[in-house]
C-alpha cells in the first residue's frame, strides 16, 4: 500500500513520515521510505546521521540506468531516452516488488531502524536556476508506475511541500494521501487546496492534525476540516529529544495509538490496480501532449500498451487471460 504524506512547509510531515515508516516496520512488515521533499530529511528523521545519509545513492542520479532497467524488452520503448517519467509500464517493461533483489532496490536502498529508504537527491549547484526539483521526482513516478505492492507491504512517501504536489500526475499514485495540517488559517487553507484537487481525481484524503497543544486546536481542525480529519499529534518529548540527538525512550502511548490509526486508515483500503493504471495513462498522455512529444520528437502515446493489465497477475509465473508478465529481474 502506498501512502503519501503532503503538507505545508514546516507542518511536520516529514517527521510524521518517518514515525510512520518506523512504526509499520516494528510490526515486522516490509516498509519502504522515500525521500521526495526538496529538503531531503527523511533519513535524519528516521535515525540516519549526516555521514550515513552521504552514502545514500539518490534515484535520481541513475535516471538513464533506472530506466534502461524497467523498459526491459517493452517494445514500445526504443530507448531509455524515450522514457519519460511518466512512461507506464506494458508487455515486456521489468515490474518492482517492494524490497525487491532488483538493481534499483539493491542499488539504492538505504536499510535504517527497519526501513528501506530511497531518496531523490538535493538540488546541486548545476541544478540551480536550469531545473525545478520535479526533474529529480521523475525517478519516483516511475518507480511507483512500475511497482506492484500488495497489502500488508507499505510505502511511505514524504512529498513536497503545499499543492506543488499536483505539479505532476504522482499525486494519484498512492492508496492513501494524509494531509498534515497544523491548526491555524494557514494550516486549513492548504487542506482546503489539496482537498479540492483530490477529490476532482478520486484521492482517498485524511488529515492528520499536529501540533495540537490542547482541545482548543482540535475543536479549530474539526470546524474547519470536519470527517476528513482523522487523528491528532501533540508535542512529543521523544521526537525532541531525537531531533537535538538524545536517542533515549520510548514514544509516548498516545502517539502510539494515533500512529495505529494511521494504519487502520490505510490497511482499510482496497487496491484498485484499473483505476491506477487508468489515471496513468490519462496523465502520460497530458504531460505528452504539453511538453514530452516535443521533448523526445516522438508521438508517446504509442507507449500505451491496450493490453496490458497491472497488478498482481502481471508479475512473471501469474498469467492470465488478459495479463502480461513483466520481464524477470
């Protein structure tokens, strides 16, 4: 199941991503955590310090690589110069399994706290003034394009900050989207943003309220935000402490039972592998028609495979009728 954690700048989104990520990973279920705010700081909220998260390969500095591996033998696919981050996936293309012995895992993935993190990379000095950081998320849309999850296997994706998630179609990529609002105006303006947005294309939206000192703030939430909000986070002495570098404690019981709800929440939904796939194709053809088709001087709409059904029974070895099997990584 994938979950992405949206927000204003300084909400604590990525510090809710992280505690989440740990606290599905205790279970003993297979978490995967991935980096995509600008400001990359998932791994020091999952415990990683500074040298550790030195050695972390970012996705997308191996882009070309990344794609010449999941096009596999797609023959719609010429090149690796011809997949765009949005490409979807068709007979031929090599499918991802969470924590899977594929290069892009092995080559990537950073174990913490029983967690697989993966990370867009920081903006270099080359980047600054050519690009805007939705180049780097490209790695990340067509790892969740390409990725076959099921349920009891997580994904936690810490994004970008405010409604500049909807810069591109990796919005609709995910099970469930926890918006973390604090309560103020500011807080609840974003929500009302992103709510809007979601639910134009069908996004399960919940928000998760932080910050929230007293009843006075979930009584504000709850006028503003009403069923969609979902649970709330006070101050927690424990993620103080490990922000200032004092690993010591426990997290205290009621932030326990908020992050169970996080889970009841996302393991209450039911995949929808048509929908998925749909809403890909709807978006590759959109970011074709505005800017890819002149990009790659290809019409890429004829890498949309009719024929090709996601999900479970497109994995090797799970034919049926209808369905193709990726290549074997």
């Amino acid at each position: 199941m994938r979950i992405a954690f949206v927000g204003k700048g300084g909400s604590g989104k990525t510090t809710l991503s992280g505690l989440f990520a740990r606290h599905l990973a205790r279970s003993g279920a297979p978490v995967v955590a991935i980096d995509a705010d600008i400001n990359q700081h998932l791994g020091t909220a999952l415990g990683l310090d500074e040298d550790e998260l030195r050695e972390a390969v970012p996705l997308s500095t191996r882009l070309t690589e990344i794609k010449e591996y999941l096009r596999g033998d797609n023959p719609r696919i010429p090149s690796a110069e011809a997949m765009v981050k949005t490409t979807p996936p068709g007979t031929g293309s090599r499918l991802l399994r969470p924590l899977g012995t594929d290069p892009v895992h092995t080559r990537h993935i950073r174990e913490v706290a029983g967690v697989g993190l993966l990370t867009t990379g920081v903006f270099t000095e080359e980047d600054l003034g050519v690009a805007c950081y939705h180049s780097k998320l490209g790695a990340v849309e067509l790892y969740l394009n390409h990725l076959v999850d099921d349920a009891g296997e997580y994904v936690v994706v810490d994004m970008t900050a405010g409604a500049d998630s909807f810069a591109s179609g990796l919005f609709t990529r995910f099970d469930m989207t926890f918006l973390v609002a604090e309560p103020t105006r500011k807080g609840v303006s974003v929500y009302h943003q992103y709510r809007d947005h979601a639910t134009e294309f069908g996004v399960p939206l919940a928000v998760v309220g932080n910050k929230v000192t007293g009843e006075d703030d979930r009584l504000f939430l709850k006028e503003h935000i009403g069923d969609d909000l979902l649970v709330c986070f006070g101050h927690s002495d424990w993620v103080r402490a490990r922000e200032q570098g004092r690993h010591t404690g426990v997290l205290e019981p009621e932030h326990r039972l908020a992050l169970d709800e996080l889970r009841t929440a996302v393991d209450s939904r039911t995949k929808d592998w048509e929908t998925f796939q749909r809403q890909a194709i709807e978006f590759h053809l959109r970011n074709a028609h505005a800017w890819a088709n002149r990009s790659t001087g290809q019409d890429l709409s004829t890498q949309i495979d009719p024929d090709f059904r996601h999900g479970p029974t497109a994995l090797p070895g799970n034919h049926t009728p209808g369905a193709h099997a990726g290549t074997p990584g």
